[in-house]
C-alpha cells in the first residue's frame, strides 16, 4: 500500500469519525415529537401529558376568551393565545411542568418529560 493510499484512507476514516456525531445528532432531533393540547371550556384537553425531552408541544384555543399556557416556575409561556390560535413550546430537560392560565389561573395542567 502506499503512502498516498494510506493517507486517504485515514483522512476517510477521520472524516467518517467526524460525521457521526453529527449523524447521531440529527436522527435524534428527527425523533422528537409534537403534540397536541387543545383549550376548550376553560380546560386543557389533555390537562396531563407525557413527552420527552426535546419534544414540542403546540397549545391551541378554540374558546372565545383569550388564555396562555405559563409554567408556574417560569421555564415557559405561550402569551396571549386568542380563539384559533396557537402557541408552541419546546420541553427543554427533563422534569415535571406544572402550568397555568395567566387570565384564569383555575385552568391547571402538567407536563411531564423523561
């Protein structure tokens, strides 16, 4: 084998040693999910959710008042959501996600990512 071939051969090999992590990386974003939490009836439908770290969740309002969806520790807020609008949030870490309605603070609900 020569020289030149064994160069190539390693820079090949430090390059594909490079890209997997960021392979790695990228098919683990693909893997996060959405979803789904629909404010209805001044409830949070579902009030209790399950996700994983990383995962979306997309807060929408079909009622005629305005809400929000705010963490009670603060780690989120979707704003002011009027009927048909949504706001999304991004579950960060792991841990559990006690939130409110900032307009009607007996609207409760709970995430909880792993």
């Amino acid at each position: 084998m020569s020289k030149m071939h064994r160069r190539q051969l390693i820079k090949l090999g430090i390059g594909s040693a490079v890209g997997l992590p960021l392979l790695a990386a990228g098919t683990q974003r693909a893997m996060a999910a959405t979803h789904q939490v629909e404010i209805k009836g001044f409830k949070y439908i579902p009030a209790s959710l399950q996700v994983a770290a990383g995962d979306t969740v997309v807060f929408t309002n079909v009622d005629r008042a305005p809400h929000t969806a705010t963490a009670v520790d603060g780690s989120f807020d979707t704003g002011r959501l009027n009927r048909g609008k949504s706001g999304e949030i991004t579950v960060a870490a792991a841990g559990t996600f006690r939130y409110i309605c900032t307009f009607h603070p007996n609207m409760k609900g709970q995430i909880t990512a792993t």
